[in-house]
C-alpha cells in the first residue's frame, strides 16, 4: 500500500463551516448514551469510548459516568467514537487504575449532570426530626370520616415518642395523643375537623411542602428511587432516613425505608439516641479537596485567573492565556451585550487574566506567588485535620466514601482497602506503602481471561482508509515535532480520521475539517508526508522512536519555512485490535481487576464502625484489609507498615485458593512407604488448659492455612504436596517429621515444637529403589524448619510466613529433579524384578 500523509491544520474561522461535515441532530443533542470503555489520559483526563454509531456528548457538556458517579465530568472534544472529559478536581483519588479497569467489565452509560449527593451522619429535618404542627391542642381525630388507622394502637408513650413512631411507619401523616392515658394512634392523613376532647386528647400532622419548615416530602423509597427523585425535584436539597441501608440496598432496588426530602442543606446532630444520616445534594463532590477561601480564588490567586494548578509549565500559561483573551476581550462583545455594566465587568476580567499572565511570566514573581500558596495551602489542610484526606494527590488508590463505597467494591476480584486515621503517623507510613504496592502490583492485566489479541498494526508506518489517531496541537511551539516529546497541559486535544488514500477529516475545536493528502518523495527510508490547506501547510513524519506516533509541523502558506505550530498523534487501534476482537477465555484466569482504596474513618466515623474500624479504638489503626467481593470475605494485614511486606501480602492474598490435605498417622506412614515425594507440612497445635494463650490467640496462626491454600497451586507446579497436621491427636508422627531427640515436653509433644505449630519442607518416601520401607514413625529423608516462633522475634508478621512459602516453593524446585530421579530409579527397579 502507498504510504498516505496524514497532517494536520488549526483554521479558527467561521467559514470553514462550509467544508464540515453535517453532524446528526441526535449526536448533537445527545443527554445520555453507552460507553463501553473508560482510559485513563493523565492526572485530569479520561477518554471514554462509545459503541458503533452510538451518540458522543457535546464538547463542552458536563457529564456524568453512572460506574464512577462521584466525579463531575467536562467534555473537552468529542470525535470518531470517543471523548475527552476532563475533571476540575485538584485531587481526582483513583483516577491511575478505575477508569482503565471498567473495560473489564464491558462499560456502563453516560449522562448529562445531574448532580450528586454526598453523605452526613444527622438530619436535614428541623430539630433533628420531623417538623409537627397541631390540627387542634385539645381535640382528636378519632372517628372521622376519610381516615384509615395505621399499624397498632400505642399505650405508655409520650407524645415524641408517638410522633417518632409515625415518621418511621409508611404511610403515616397525623396522630391522636391522648395525654392522660399516654394513648397514641396513628392515621394516612390529617382529619378536618377532629371533634374528640377526652383523655387530654390531641391531633398532629406532618408539617410538609413548600410553605412549612419541616419536609418537602415524606414516603417510603429505596435508596436509588429517593436520589432520583430528590434530583428531579427542584427545591430538593438533599434527604434523610433513620435506620441504615445496607451495601446491595445502595447499588440495587432494595429494602425501601421512610425518606424526608429537605430543601435545606444544614445537616443538625440527631439526638435522643437515634441514628439518623442524610445525603445532601452537592455539584461536584470531587472538587472538595479544592482549597477554599478567596485567597485562592481570582485575583488574589493567579492560577485560578488562568484556570490553571499550581504545578503549570510555561506553555500551559501561555495557551490559557491566549485562549482567555480571545474570549474575554472587551471587543469581543457582541453588539446586543455591549451595555456600560458588561463592558466594565469584560474589562475587569481581561485585566485580571492580563495581570496575572504578566505576573507568572516573571520567574522572581512566579517563586514568590508560588510560596504565598503553598503556605496557604498548608494552613487551609491543617485546619481541615480531622477530615483531611491521606491520599489527596494519589492517583493510583481510590478514595471510597460511603455513597461510593457499595457501587464501586463489586468492580473489582479483590480490593486491598486502607481504613485510616489521618492523624495517625503509622496511617501515614502505610500510605506510602500501599501506594507503592499499587505500583507494582497493578491491576492484574496480565493475569485478564481475555487472550490477548491484534495489535500488530500499532506499528505500522502507512495508513489505511478507516485508521484513527489521537493526539494534540501545540500553538506558537514546534516541541511536538521531536521523537518522544510527551504531550502538556494546555495542549488541545484533537483527532483524525482517515477517509481515503487522498482524503482525511480533523476534529478540532467543535469542528470537522476535510483535508487532502499529498506524499513527498521519501528521504533514505523515511516518506515526508505534507497537506497544504487555504491558510496552512503541514509536514509530518512517522516517529523514529515510538511506532504508532505521527509528528510534524505546521506554518502558513504565504511563509512555507516559518514553522508556528506543532502536532503529535498517535495511532487509535482500539477498534480493530481490541473491541472487535474474538477474544478467547482462558480458564482459571482473572475475569476482574485488582483495586486499591482507602477510607477516611476520620471522616466517616460511623461508616467504618460497621465496617468493623472503630475510629474510638486507636490501636486497630493502621488497618488494612483485602476484601473478596464475590467471596464475601476479607482478610487483614497485620504487618509492619512497608511497602515490600504490604506487596507481599496483596500478590499472595491475590491467588486462586488450592486444597490443603488434612493428614492423619495413618496418611503419614504411607507416604514413607510410598515412593520419594516433596511435602510442605504445617504441623499445627490444639492450646492447652495449662498454656497462657490459645493457639487461636496466635494473629499468624489464624492466617496459614488461607495462605497455604492460595499458594497450593503455585507449590504443586513445582512438584510440591501441601498437608496440615494436628500434632496434638498425632504426637508421634509430629515428632518423626521434626527430627526430635525423642524427649517430650509436659504435654508429651516433641521437646522444642512450638506450642502454635510449625511450618516444614520435607522429603519422605524410600531411600533406595526396590529397598526396604523405613521403619513406622521413622524420621523422614530430609526435613527442613522453614517458620517457627524463632523467626518472630521482634516485630514481625504475616510476611515471614509469605516468605517462608516463596522459600519452600524454590527449595522444591531445586529439590525436584533428585526426587524425579529416584522415582526414575524405583520404578526401573520394579520393573527388573
């Protein structure tokens, strides 16, 4: 195939609009729609993926992902079947490994914004709970027309206990409380006219709608039908509940509970003992860890002028600036908006924008305004102690919180969780460590039960009709055109779609463009590829480094060797290689990613309390756990915090469990007598009465078998057998696989067996082809100690029994081939005879 050129051109003008191409009406006004993958493109961007045909949302659309429904999305372009959204949150937890792994998973729909909630302990309800007012002080509803009486009569109560029965009994609107005989009844509806004057007698109603103080709204919803609703209705602020919604009641239709809607945001403590939480609507919860106060906004902060971070380069500060300028200037106002006011405020946000530009283009300046921002910085996240979030810039764990918590846990085979305090140093070393362990560990991609298919194409140096490439333009920079430059922020992100061996289309800006190729006669073994457009001219080339990349440059037509921009991008073989690909399950292998997550129990005291993370009980902290979603269980890590242990313990937690052979006496003499075979023994011990502890007591020993189990599979490969002993029912046979003395302790164990049990690599079998079986009981070949309670000295944990099982796996595989051998020489000895 001819190599074709592929280029690129940045036409600005409304008249280009003729060459476009029409876009449908219904991708235009898209709301909604399916993903089906989600990567992940820096610290700030995604690139969600759409189906075939499906609609892209429109650039510049606030979007929301219904797998990571916590972050509020902008659509920065939308082309050729995927779009590129980008966060305003300084601090997006999780965005390295999430998005990348919901492909597993097949992807999910998007949405225009809708808004969010974010959770609160206490109620949105006046004094805590409902708002009541009397239908009449000293008359009751008892017998009127048009009421039905609700659940039982009450007797012995007072009258918040009798309107507290009502807020939590569906349906119920009103009540009857008879003072003197603590009576209380309970009613769908308010009466008219109550006429009952006994007893004390008096009638209540909920005091709902717009023109109370109480409720917007109060029934019986499941926790998805009460979001939904809240979000459809207007002056809905957020709702609360007493009681608690269970985990699968947040991500399915679940056990429905009594829901007040509020149309205020003011969360008050819940008191006379009960429990009561709330889900306040908030726009972009993710953008909480944004510093807040107006020394960080406009135009005390320059960056924020510009809307940039901290951590800008240069040509992000140029670009943002010049983008601002076209946009804000006073003259480009149109006529029908240029009033004296909105003069005045263009010009006020143009100088704001100029200034600040003028002042990070200072290096002196820049440092100064630098360091008055971090100080800043540090000061509003010291105030923020108590809620403060360890993992704020760590892009490689997500922040679980309780409204995300139960949606995003079933995504993954395994999660290992962080449950910390934020003021707790140890918390602080083990972030460090789980950081670190997410880094090598990764998500299990090489472990996927997808055959990995296609991808040859990557490196082709020609182009096809149908090929996509992604990538950015560089304004007023030809840095893009070295091999290897990497893109920046301030880059604007564009695509191509190739048409024809002549014909390619650009999306840029909201725009498709059609362009023509053209190929230069190729220099050695490299095609020069150029376009000429009406304004621009491109040149490109193939990168020399990385196959897939196009580079080049971009200059007018009127000065051919003045280059003023640049370009980089890269080839999109996701659809041919990936999407339409007859991948192939592998058995056995992974089907879902390993994830990484913390929870701010500092924050979320109640929340982690359920989870079993008492905050009021400082010693259980630093706590992490890996939890197995579609097993239903977790384990604990109780090891030092660093990151070589918490790594060891998250690859070994990882594994497929294997069988552990529970081994009697009468198993152990015939392994003697069989032939040679490698063994790892746990030799495990009942507690006595006469000892200080149980062996239950023993942390470790509470995890060995789980661990042998998982690593079962892996030992067998190298020709090893796994197997438990109770030493207590079978002393003897413990005593001949310990290479004892045949001295006994007061229990009439071997003398030195540690009371919690040990962990051996052994050798039994025949020594001799054709020979003589070992005595009963004898000892075996060869028997190594790999973990008794000598290697707990000092601090240790969970890793010295993980590497005393990497250890037994490479001693059987240097042990193997001499077992292979004399199983070789017994069977040619059988034969002979």
């Amino acid at each position: 195939m001819t190599p074709l050129c592929l280029c690129i051109v940045v036409l600005y003008s409304v008249l280009l609009r003729a060459v476009v191409g029409e876009q449908s009406a219904d991708e235009a006004q898209a709301s909604a729609g399916p993903y089906v993958a989600v990567e992940r493109m820096d610290m700030r961007r995604i690139l969600m993926r759409v189906p075939e045909n499906a609609p892209l949302p429109p650039a510049d659309e606030e979007v929301m992902l219904d797998q990571i429904e916590q972050w509020k999305w902008r659509v920065e372009m939308a082309a050729a079947g995927a779009a590129v959204l980008v966060t305003s949150s300084q601090c997006p937890h999780g965005l390295g490994l999430l998005p990348s792994t919901l492909a597993w998973k097949g992807g999910g729909h998007w949405r225009k914004w809708p808004g969010t909630f974010e959770y609160s302990t206490g109620s949105l309800i006046s004094g805590s709970r409902l708002k009541w007012s009397a239908i009449h002080e000293s008359q009751a509803c008892q017998g009127a027309s048009g009421i039905k009486i609700l659940g039982e009569e009450m007797k012995g109560t007072d009258l918040e206990g009798c309107q507290r029965k009502c807020g939590e009994t569906a349906g119920c609107e009103a009540v009857d409380y008879y003072k003197k005989t603590q009576w209380c009844i309970m009613y769908d509806r308010p009466c008219s006219a109550p006429d009952k004057s006994h007893d004390g007698a008096s009638s209540w109603k909920l005091q709902l709608g717009p023109e109370g103080e109480g409720a917007l709204h109060a029934d019986f919803f499941t926790f998805l039908d009460a979001k939904r609703y809240c979000q459809e209705l207007d002056a809905c602020r957020g709702f609360s509940y007493s009681g608690t919604w269970s985990d699968q009641d947040r991500i399915a239709p679940g056990v429905p509970r009594k829901v007040y809607f509020a149309r205020g945001s003011t969360v008050m403590p819940a008191k006379g003992g009960q429990k009561w939480y709330s889900y306040l609507t908030k726009d972009n919860p993710r953008a909480n860890c944004n510093p807040e106060g107006a020394q960080f906004d406009c135009p005390a902060n320059p960056y924020a002028c510009l809307g940039l971070s901290i951590d800008a380069d240069e040509h992000a500060i140029k670009q943002a600036y010049r983008a601002l300028g076209k946009q804000l200037h006073p003259d480009k106002l149109k006529k029908a908006q240029r009033t004296k006011e909105a003069v005045k405020q263009a010009e006020e946000a143009f100088r704001d924008i100029s200034e600040s530009h003028e002042a990070l283009r200072d290096p002196g300046k820049r440092r100064q305004i630098d360091q008055k921002l971090r100080q800043l910085r540090k000061q509003w996240e010291e105030q923020r102690a108590s809620v403060q979030d360890l993992y704020i810039k760590e892009p490689l764990v997500t922040s679980l919180e309780p409204e995300s918590y139960p949606g995003l846990i079933p995504h993954a085979q395994e999660w290992l969780v962080h449950f910390f305090l934020p003021q707790n140093d140890d918390c602080k070393q083990t972030k460090i460590a789980m950081a670190r362990a997410a880094a090598d560990l990764g998500t299990g991609e090489a472990e996927r039960g997808i055959a990995a298919a296609g991808g040859a194409s990557a490196g082709r140096r020609t182009l096809s009709e149908g090929d996509i490439f992604r990538g950015v333009i560089r304004e007023k920079s030809v840095a893009l055109r070295t091999d290897g430059a990497g893109i920046a922020e301030g880059d604007t992100h564009i695509a191509l779609l190739v048409l024809s061996k002549s014909k390619v289309k650009l999306f840029i800006l909201g725009e498709e463009l059609e362009m023509t190729l053209s190929v230069d006669q190729p220099q050695g073994n490299e095609h020069r590829l150029s376009m000429e457009g009406k304004e621009r001219v491109f040149n490109c080339r193939f990168d020399r480094t990385q196959p897939g990349w196009l580079r080049g440059t971009i200059a007018e037509v009127s000065r051919r060797d003045h280059d003023v921009s640049s370009f980089a991008l890269k080839r999109d073989d996701w659809w041919r290689d990936h999407h339409f690909s007859n991948g192939t399950l592998i058995p056995g292998m992974r089907t879902k990613p390993r994830l990484y997550g913390a929870v701010n129990c500092g924050r979320f005291p109640d929340f982690c309390k359920r989870k079993g993370a008492d905050p009021s009980v400082p010693k259980r902290f630093p706590q992490v756990r890996m939890l197995f979603p579609d097993e239903v269980r977790f384990e604990i890590y109780r090891g030092r915090p660093l990151g070589r242990e918490v790594f060891a313990f998250a690859r070994e937690a990882s594994r497929a469990p294997g069988e552990v052979q529970v081994l009697n006496s009468t198993d152990l003499q015939t392994m003697q007598t069989a032939l040679p075979s490698l063994w790892l023994l746990y030799l495990q011990r009942e507690g006595s009465s006469s000892s200080k502890s149980s062996s239950l007591d023993c942390q470790l020993c509470r995890s060995v078998l789980p661990v042998l189990r998982r690593t079962a599979p892996r030992l067998r490969a190298a020709g090893l057998q796994i197997g438990s002993v109770n030493c207590t029912a079978h002393a003897s046979a413990c005593r001949s696989f310990t290479n004892a003395d045949g001295t006994e302790d007061a229990d009439g164990l071997p003398a030195g067996t540690p009371e919690w049990g040990t962990l051996r690599l052994v050798e039994v079998g025949t020594s001799s082809p054709g020979g003589a079986p070992p005595a009963p009981g004898g000892p075996p070949v060869r028997s190594f100690a790999l973990w008794d309670q000598q290697l707990l000295v000092g601090d240790a944990g969970q890793s010295v029994l993980i590497s005393a099982v990497d250890a037994a796996a490479s001693m059987a595989e240097l042990m193997l081939p001499r077992t292979a051998e004399k199983t070789a020489q017994r069977s040619s000895a059988k034969g002979e005879l």
